[in-house]
C-alpha cells in the first residue's frame, strides 16, 4: 500500500499515492495541464516543457510530467508566469515547422495545432531555419515526413522501449539533430515491421500511413473492375470515432452503408476469415500435437508479429502457424472460391481490404500472398483511410441507417469478433480446439486471456490435458515471452501474439486518439469491450460453428489444413536476419 501524500493544485486539495506526477494528480483537480512530449507509459522525458508549472515558495518552473508530488506542495498550473512560458514554447517549436495545416493528415486532429489556438499563438514570431527533409516513403507502410517533425521522441519511445524494433531514433548532432532511421536509410532497409505504432503516437502530421484511397477511387470508376470490400473485426468498434463518436461506440451498420455509398460495391464481413482462421489454426495445433512438430505453437495472424520472427528470431520460423491471416484468406477465398461460382476473371475482381493496421499493406504485396501473379488482395485501407474517403464524398455519417453485410460472406460468429483485441485469438481457438479434442467440451468464455495487460498466461484441462498458453500483446512484451521460452523458464503449448499493445483495436491504422484521450482513459479495454458485447449477443460463439464456414469446406476445401485448404490458405515466411 503507497503512502498518500496531499497537496494542493490551484487551491484544490488533492491527495494522490506517493511517486504520482504533478501532471497526474492535476487531473484529480478536473485540470488537465497540456503537453506535447509526455504520452503515459510510453514517453516521460520532461523535454517539451510545455507542461511546465510553478510551485509555491520555490523560483523556477518544472516540468509537471516528471516531477513527483511532495507532502504539502501547492502547484499553480496557470499563472502569468507559466502561460507566458508555454506560448513561447509553442511559439519556438512552430519556428521550425512546416506549417502544412491545410494538406495535413493532421489537420483536424494536431496536438500542436490546438495548443496554438489556446494559446493565442502568432505562428510568425520567431523566424527560425526550416531544414528540408526528404520524405521517407521507403516502406508499404508508414511515411515519415520530418518537416513536421517536432522532436518530441513520442515515436522513438514507441519504437524502442514498447516495440523493441529500433528502426528510429535521434541521429546527427546539434541543429541537425533530427529523427530518422540509423543513417538516415529509409525505414524500407531496416527492420521496422510496418505497426504504425509511431504513427498513433505522433501529436502532429510528421508520420502516416502510406495511402491507397487515389488506388481504391480508381477501382471504383473503373467499368471493367468488380469491386468488394471487406472489414476486420475491429474497424466497427472504432471507424465512429473519427466522426466525432465517442469512445467505445460500435457502427457496424453505418460502416457497410456508407461503404456502399462509395460506388458500386459489395461489402463483406472479415469476421468470417476470422472463423475460418480458427478452424484451421485449431486442426493445425492439434496435428502438431499428435506429430511431435515444433511446439509453442506461434499465432500467425499478426503481420508485424511475423516481420518481427523474420528480422529477429528466424530459428522461430517453425514454430509459426502456417496459417495465412484472415485477410489473406479472405482474399484467397474471394479469388478462388468466389470467382468460381460467380464466373468472374480473378483478374477482374478488385479485393479492398479495411483494417486497423498498417502492417497489412506490406503483407498485400508478399510474394507468399499472390496466387500466379494475381494477389489475393489489391489493397489494404486502414481505418483513418476509410474516414477520409466517406468525408471526401460527403457522406453524413451519424445520420445513416444501419446496412447489412452482403451474402455469403455476411455471417459471424462472436469468436471471430474478438480476434480484435489481445487475447481474442487465443480464446477462439480454445473455443473450437477444446471441442475438437473433447466434443462434450461446451465452455465458451476464457476469462484468463481477455484483458489488456502485456503477458497473460493460463492453464486450461482440455480432454484430460493441461495446457499452457501465452498471450501477449506489443513486440516487447512478445521478446519477453521468449526469452522466457528459449531460456527454459517457461514452457507453452500455444502462444498469441499481436504486434500492437492491446490488439488491433488498438493498431497503427486506427484513429489517432490526442494525449488527453491516452493519458487519462483506457482507450484499449473501452474499444474492446465493442468486440466482448458483440461476441455475447451473438447466438453463434464458436468457429467451427459457424454455417457459412461449413459451406466452403462442403463446396470447395474439403478438409480443414488439407489439400485446396493447404494450398489456398496457409503461407511460408522467410528470414530477413
Ligand atoms: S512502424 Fe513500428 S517498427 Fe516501424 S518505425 Fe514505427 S514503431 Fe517502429
Ligand atoms: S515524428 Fe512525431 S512523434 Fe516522432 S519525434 Fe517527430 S513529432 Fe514526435
Ligand atoms: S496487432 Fe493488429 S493492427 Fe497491430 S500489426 Fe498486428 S494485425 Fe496489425
């Protein structure tokens, strides 16, 4: 139990547990002290001072988001003194800044840009050198476009101390310091694996995801090209967000309608790939059970997840499902199946995909993921992507009606709902495996792995066997978990893993949430929850289960992992060390 310690913050009393920071306990106050720099758990630096304050019979002001609470302290977060001192902060950052705001990807959202308009700022006060950066757009994924850049380190923090990658970080010296890639590379030549965790982090437009919206308007106004859509699980619970909607809000039926509204489309519900990931990934693991294969077996569905084994861990290639993730098999049922039955030249059909991730449009272009040279899936938009092609045509979008997913690819069950959020996975393979194993097996809820911690383990008796399974969540905790392995500490059946902290509710390509949205709720579990209450409702809450899923093994895969399945639904990898 923490010692509390009271203190007063404008007059306020307050009292918080020992260690708490000014800036924290301010909000306990109803204040929130602005900053650019400080993001919770991620970035502590204390080096934008733009959450500087001043603390009563001391000279000098500190910076809130670093400096502890001390017994009887009294913090004054809005004085003459500390306005002035944070407008000229802001003023000093804008000196250098391309100020872009209008073709900014930012423009509605920018931390900065808010921060100048409560402050009163006059953008041309100083005049500082503005150095021309190249933009780097060396990879499928993100796009760095230092112009913006502010130095705040948010994304070098989320590179190196959540994601362990260390593709980013300060380079050159004095007034070239700048962020970049060792060298000044590309982010193409190193090992970034496409998360776009550094994008969600950015309080201004300096990073983005590289943009495919020109590639699907094209596809839509072409006559010659039949165009289908589909949506990963996530999207529902977080596309109403960049409408103003609040936190948690889920719009599956105003999503579908406003992608029809986009021209002349279908649109599916990838929630059903996500079954048939399941049912694959569940006969998969029991095989390498009964065939003495590699073991843990490693979840597969994760593409920034997979770049990761492939740049660091390539002796772990073996113990990855083959399993293609559910967007890939998507794209190969629509492009296999699909075509078939609809007589159409695969050639002719134009698969967008809409997911939270950036990591997914390198996964579109894998040599692995084309079937004699026709990818399984044109492109990939993320969520962000999506918003800007239903505001560019005007769409109101809280005032839709509620649209259906179009047939056969329309229905669900809740285990593929969750396969959004951390653990989500893991709980739906449980589901069919345990009934697989023990037919009598009728439990559907693993509370063990739901949650938005780091690492979860649990032990479950399934047909008369312990088994021991992993979960974690964000490349760091996932490098924990195997050193855990290798070293012999742990030892697992099964382990998810999934690129981004908290799941892909929580991915590179979903809405960019402000600090004061990071900083003091619980974004991930609020987003989650939307998947949970899904999966509840559903009458359908397990894979295998579910009837559309049967009809493709009847009609054209036969059987789970063999042959056509085999074929069109699993994937090799490659080291990249
Ligand atoms: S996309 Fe991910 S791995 Fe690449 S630089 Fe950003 S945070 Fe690092
Ligand atoms: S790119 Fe964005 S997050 Fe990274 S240092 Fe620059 S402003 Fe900060
Ligand atoms: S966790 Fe989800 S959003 Fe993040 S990289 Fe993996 S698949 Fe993409």
């Amino acid at each position: 139990m923490k010692k509390m310690i009271n203190l007063k913050i404008n007059n306020i009393p307050v009292c918080v547990p020992e260690g708490t920071t000014i800036l924290q306990a301010a909000k306990k106050a109803n204040i929130e002290i602005p900053s650019l720099c400080y993001l919770r758990d991620i970035n502590c630096i204390g080096s934008c001072r733009v959450c500087v304050v001043e603390l009563k019979g001391r000279r000098g002001l500190v910076a809130s988001c670093v400096y502890p609470v001390e017994e009887g302290m009294e913090v004054l977060t809005n004085t003459p003194t500390v306005r002035a001192s944070r407008k000229t902060t802001i003023e000093l950052i804008l000196s250098t800044h391309h100020k872009k705001c209008l073709s900014c990807v930012r423009g509605n959202n920018c931390e900065l840009q808010k921060l100048s308009y409560d402050y009163g700022i006059d953008e041309d006060r100083f005049k500082g050198d503005e150095p021309i950066y190249e933009i780097d757009d060396s990879t499928p994924c993100v796009v760095r476009d230092n112009n913006k850049c502010i130095n705040c380190l948010r994304c070098v923090s989320t590179c190196n101390k959540v994601q362990t990658v260390g593709a980013i970080g300060q380079i050159r010296r004095g007034f070239d310091v700048h962020v970049g890639s060792p060298f000044d590379i590309g982010l193409g030549a190193t090992s970034c694996v496409g998360c776009g965790q550094c994008i969600v982090s950015c309080p201004v437009g300096a990073i983005y995801e590289h943009s495919n919206i020109d590639d699907v308007w094209k596809a839509i106004s072409d006559p010659s090209k039949r165009v289908v859509f589909f949506t990963a699980p996530s999207i529902a619970a977080t596309l109403g967000e960049c409408f103003g909607m609040p936190v948690g809000t889920n719009v599956e039926g105003k999503m579908v309608t406003a992608i029809k509204m986009l021209g002349d489309t279908e649109v599916f519900n990838m929630n059903l790939t996500a079954d048939l990931t399941i049912v694959e990934e569940a006969n998969e693991l029991i095989e390498r059970i009964k065939s003495n294969q590699p073991l843990p077996m490693f979840t597969s569905c994760c593409p920034g997840w997979i770049r990761f084994v492939e740049h660091n861990y390539p002796e772990l290639i073996g113990n990855l499902s083959t399993c293609k993730s559910p967007q890939q098999m998507f794209g190969a049922v629509l492009k296999s199946y699909y075509c078939q039955k609809n007589n159409i030249d695969p050639k002719d059909l134009y698969v967008v995909s809409v997911i939270p991730c950036t990591a997914k449009k390198f996964e579109t272009s894998r040599e692995e993921m084309f079937n004699r040279e026709i990818p399984d899936v044109d492109v990939a938009i993320t969520t962000r992507e999506l918003s800007r092609m239903i505001k560019g045509a005007g769409i109101s979008f809280k005032d839709l009606p509620d649209g259906e997913f179009d047939n056969p690819f329309s229905e669900a069950t809740g285990a593929g709902a969750i396969f959004g959020a951390t653990g989500g996975v893991m709980e739906a393979a449980l589901r069919t495996a345990a009934n697989i194993l023990d037919g009598t097996n009728e439990k559907v809820e693993f509370m063990d792995v739901r949650g938005t911690e780091g690492i979860k383990e649990a032990t479950y008796k399934i047909a008369g066997n312990e088994i021991d399974v992993a979960v974690c969540s964000g490349l760091g905790n996932a490098r924990k978990v195997i050193d855990m392995i290798k070293s012999g500490e742990k030892k697992y059946l099964f382990v998810e893993v999934m690129a981004c902290p908290g799941g892909c509710v929580n991915g590179g390509g979903q809405p960019v949430q402000s600090d004061s949205v990071r900083n003091y709720s619980e974004l991930k579990a609020k987003r989650a929850s939307v998947l949970y209450t899904s999966d509840k409702e559903n009458e359908l809450r397990k894979s295998h289960e579910n009837p559309t899923i049967k009809m493709l093994y009847d009609e054209y895969f036969e059987n789970p992992g063999k042959a056509k399945a085999h074929s069109l639904l699993h994937t090799t990898y490659v080291s990249r060390k």
